[in-house]
C-alpha cells in the first residue's frame, strides 16, 4: 500500500470516494430490465470498489449504450450493449427511449450544458432518471483553479498531482458544478430534483504527500455543517416528470444518422 492511501485510511476512516458514492447512486435507481444511456463513458461505467460494481449494473439493465466522443475508449468499454460516437448536446437517438441517463464526472467538461440537458429530457422516457456526479465548484481548490489558471495549465496540473493519464484528461468549463447552477438547468429543462448532495471525496493531490496531508485535514473539517457547502463534489439525480410528453424535435430520432453505432462484439449466448 503506498503512502496516499496509508495516509487516506488513517485520517480519512469515513470519507466515501467519489466512484463509489456514484455507484451506490446508479444502482440506488437502475431497475431490472431498464434501458441505460451513459454520457462520456469512456472505458467502464464507474472506478469504485465498493457498492454495485460495473459489471452487477450491467448485468441489471437490458441494454447499455454509451456515448462519447473518444471513440478508443468506446471500443475498449466491455460493459456496453453498443455505442455511439457523439456530442451530448446533438444526441442521434430517439426521444423516450431511456429509463436511465448517467454522467460520470462529465458536467464539469461541458461548454453549453443546458443544451446537454436538454437532450437528456427529450432522450428520458417520461419517470426516467439522469444520475451524475461532478466536482463542486464551491470547493475552494475548484473555485481557484477554474478562476486563474488556465485550462491548459489545469490538464498539466491533473496530469501532475492526480497521476492521471493525459488521454484520460479533458477541458474543464464548471458551467454546471454548483447546486444553484444545477438546480437553475434542471428547472429550465423540466427535470425535477430528487437527489442533489455535496459530499467529500478522497485527496485530489496524490504525488505530494505533504500536499495530500494538507487536504486531509481540510476535508476533516468539512465534515461540519456548517462547511458543508465547500465539500469537493455534488451527486445528484434529476427525473423527468412521469406525466409529462415530449415536444418532437427536428433533430435525429433514430440511430441510423450522421453518427452511426459503433459496431461492438456480440456477447456469447448463455448455456
């Protein structure tokens, strides 16, 4: 075990990491036999280890499609039905056609949010659920960086203190990544809010360790109340009301357009 997670475990006993919160979200409203869409897949729904792995969620619903824009990552997802190459604001897929919509740490990447969300309304069958976590723009790191550095120097910075790899590193806008920018979205696309809750993750800093200890202590002290608005990220679910129907848009409504499927392998048939 190396020293940020020696150094998680002893001063963080109670903190949930962010993967796992969102897993616990996901499977909290994904039903048997439901029909999924998950925005900015990448390669595998979440990265938690405790709460309903990705392959349980999978195994729940009756079709997994995944939309993003890195088709690579598309092709190396197992735990896709099948995919589509495209930008969330311009989905080539039906309205209605969605029991659940998810978003894994993606608001924080989109320039015109509303538009995102718009189509998330319109692809939700009516009762349909859009599940998603993000980072808090209230938290006082995200406030700093998203103010004065720009967004190159922000990939560099991830690159360099979160030990993440560059392809896994995108643009980041924070247009959609406070519980009062959300809450405004949802209410200008006609989803309902059942679930909006800022919560403390894991150290974002992991290659310094005197920097790791620093945030430790700050997250410690989120835990008061009183603090609760600066905790580091938001997990939320919007619903669509179960009565309401769609305005038909001239967009695409099938998935046979300008972005077709990408063809993924078909899973062996079971015994």
């Amino acid at each position: 075990m190396d020293r940020y997670n020696r150094l998680v475990q002893r001063m963080l006993p109670d903190v949930e990491y962010h993967q796992n919160r969102y897993a616990r979200a996901v499977g909290a409203v994904l039903r048997d036999g439901d029909v999924w869409l998950d925005l900015g897949a990448g390669t595998r729904p979440h990265r938690g280890w405790i709460g309903p792995s990705a392959a349980e969620l999978k195994a729940r619903a009756s079709v997994v499609v995944g939309c993003d824009l890195v088709v690579p990552h598309l092709r190396a997802n197992q735990y896709l039905t099948t995919a589509v190459a495209a930008d969330g604001a311009w989905l080539p897929l039906a309205s209605e056609r969605f029991d659940l919509v998810t978003a894994n740490m993606v608001l924080e990447h989109l320039p015109e949010p509303l538009l995102v969300l718009k189509e998330i309304a319109r692809v939700l069958r009516p009762g349909g659920r859009f599940v998603f976590v993000t980072p808090n723009l209230s938290h006082p790191a995200v406030k700093f960086l998203s103010m004065f550095v720009k967004r190159d120097r922000r990939r560099a910075l991830a690159a360099r203190l979160e030990r993440r790899r560059p392809e896994h590193i995108f643009p980041t806008f924070y247009r959609a990544n406070s519980a009062a920018s959300i809450a405004a979205a949802a209410r200008a696309v006609g989803l309902r809010l059942k679930l909006l809750e800022r919560f403390s993750s894991y150290p974002m800093v992991r290659a310094f360790v005197p920097l790791t200890w620093l945030e430790c202590c700050w997250i410690r002290l989120t835990a008061l109340s009183a603090l609760q608005a600066l905790r580091s990220n938001i997990v939320g679910c919007l619903e669509r009301d179960p009565y309401t129907l769609t305005v038909r848009s001239s967009r695409i409504e099938t998935t046979t357009g300008t972005e077709d499927p990408l063809p993924l392998p078909t899973p062996p048939a079971s015994s």
